[in-house]
C-alpha cells in the first residue's frame, strides 16, 4: 500500500523537525508492505520550512512544496494534490509528535475494521513552564474511544483517509481559510456520502501544550472558536430553519449551563471554574456563528524562532 504523511506547517521549524525525527523512529509490527511517503507543505512563501525538510534524516522520500496562498485549507489541499498517487493519506499536525507504533496501528486498523477513515487519540503533552493545576486538569483532554467505535466526524490532525474517500470528496473548503474547522466540515461531508469512519485507541500521536496556550483569555478564546466554527459548519451543511433553531437552544443551553456551573466552581478550584467559563464561551460562540460572525483564528500566524 502506497501510504503519504501529510503535514501542512507554517512557521513553526522547531516543532517541524521534532515531528520529522519522530518520524523516522516508527516501527512497524501489525502490517508491513507500506510504501511510505511524506510530503510536506509550507504554507509560509518565505520557505521557512525548507531547511528543516532538506536536512531532516528519513528513511523514506520527503517531498517538500510551498503553497503561497494563505489558508489551512489550502495548504492541507496542496498536501493532497502531492499524494494524489498514494492508495491513503495520513494527516498529522506540525505541532504533534507521533508514537513509534503510530502509523502501523492506523493501518491495521483500517484493515481490522474496513474503515474508509481511522482517526487516533490526540494527548496533550505538556511544556514544564505550565502551571501543575492546568497539567493535572482535564482542560486539554479530548475524548477517547474504545478501537473500532463508529464517529460521525473527526479532525484531521491524525487521521488516515483511503483514496476511495478522496475520489469522491476530494478537498477541504477553503471558505474555511482563516476559520478553521474546514476539516469538521470535510468530515461531515464524508460521513454523510456514507464512508466509515472509526477511531483507533492505539494509534497516538502528543501535542506540545505550552505556557502560550495555558492562559485563561487564551483557553477561553479557544472555546469560543469551537462554538462559533460548529455553527458555521453547520450552516454551511443544513440552512434549515430547525437547524438553526436547534443550535441556537444549543448555544444559549450551553451559556446558562455554564453560569450554573460557575456558582458552584469557586469552591472546586480554578480548574472547574476555567471549565464552567469554556461552556460560556462556547455558546456565545455559537450564536455569533449563527448570525455570521466569524472568529478568524488563522488570520495571525503563530509561529516561532527559525531552527
């Protein structure tokens, strides 16, 4: 099977280069026979990715592309245009390191469960500078379900697809640029074209959670942005009426949901109080997208120092 690993970057070579050495220590003990590629595309015109690709040490090919036009969309597009002879494609974010085993149990869980799509779990990794009480909190976890669990959608930043799936959905939506969430509205699309899409406990990959992400205007910007690219996904998908009106009792659900719980966190710990604010601004996130507001989270580049 001719396998690509996509990585769509912008100005982020540090976390590039950790991510390629990780690369290139997977191991590979439930399938074999991979064709790997790994195709990188730098969404910076600056080329500030090409030195950490060009010197980076892989055992398997590395092709590395810039895409000029601003947008995650269209960088993750690009990413699939260069694999457009691979049988699947691999999708992992810049700022992620996978385990060894991580692209063996993608595969194997593909062929286990004639999946169309397999999405892994995707555990926070935190820098020393954070704070313990964000460490020890639930406040960066993400779900995790038993392998083979069936999902409605997933994200992209560890996902495999099959070539069947991108023949008939073959790009993201580059309405979505500066948004985000053009992968929860490619996903959807798949869901409802009625491919398989199934998650796989195993297949881990660790996202660098840092001291820049773990201030409270930053963890609640961050919901507000989840509430407001859901709306907008959803408008995007189902303009009906009740549509709207579910999600607008959804939203202001989730507001006084949230300010019930506040009364209550003062006496739990900050970490119950930032949780109880993240449902306020996840549905005033909501009902801004319902009204077309959009939070362009992608519109500044966070990026860092050159490597």
């Amino acid at each position: 099977m001719r396998v690509s690993i996509c990585i769509a970057t912008c100005k982020r070579p540090v976390r590039l280069s950790e991510l390629l050495a990780a690369l290139s220590r997977l191991s590979f003990r439930k399938t074999s026979h991979a064709e790997v590629a790994i195709i990188v595309v730098d969404n910076d015109a600056m080329g500030t990715a090409e030195k950490v690709c060009r010197q980076a040490m892989l055992p398997w090919p590395l092709t590395y592309v810039i895409e000029p036009k601003r947008g995650i969309a269209s960088a993750r597009n690009r990413t699939l245009t260069c694999a457009k002879e691979s049988d699947c494609v691999v999708l992992i974010d810049d700022d992620e390191v996978p385990d060894p085993a991580w692209l063996d149990e993608l595969l194997a869980a593909q062929t286990s469960f004639a999946a169309d799509v397999v999405c892994g779990p995707v555990l926070p990794a935190f820098t020393q500078d954070v704070p313990r009480w964000v460490s020890q909190s639930d406040l960066f976890s993400r779900p995790v379900y038993d392998s083979g669990t069936r999902l409605d959608w997933c994200a992209s930043n560890n996902t495999l697809i099959m070539r069947r799936v991108l023949d008939v959905v073959p790009e993201f939506d580059e309405q979505f640029q500066l948004t985000g969430a053009d992968d929860l509205h490619y996903f959807l699309r798949v869901a409802q074209a009625g491919f398989k899409i199934v998650f796989c406990k195993d297949a881990i990959v660790r996202e660098e959670i840092g001291k820049d992400r773990t201030g409270v205007w930053s963890m609640l910007l961050r919901a507000y942005r989840g509430g407001n690219c859901h709306a907008l996904v959803e408008a995007s998908l189902d303009r009906s009426v009740s549509s709207r009106l579910t999600r607008f009792c959804k939203g202001a659900g989730r507001i006084m949901q949230g300010l019930a719980y506040t009364v209550t966190s003062f006496v739990r710990g900050p970490a119950s109080l930032i949780e109880a604010m993240k449902k306020v601004f996840l549905g005033f996130g909501m009902l801004a997208g319902l009204v077309g507001i959009k939070y362009q989270s992608y519109r500044k580049i966070k990026g860092q120092s050159v490597a």
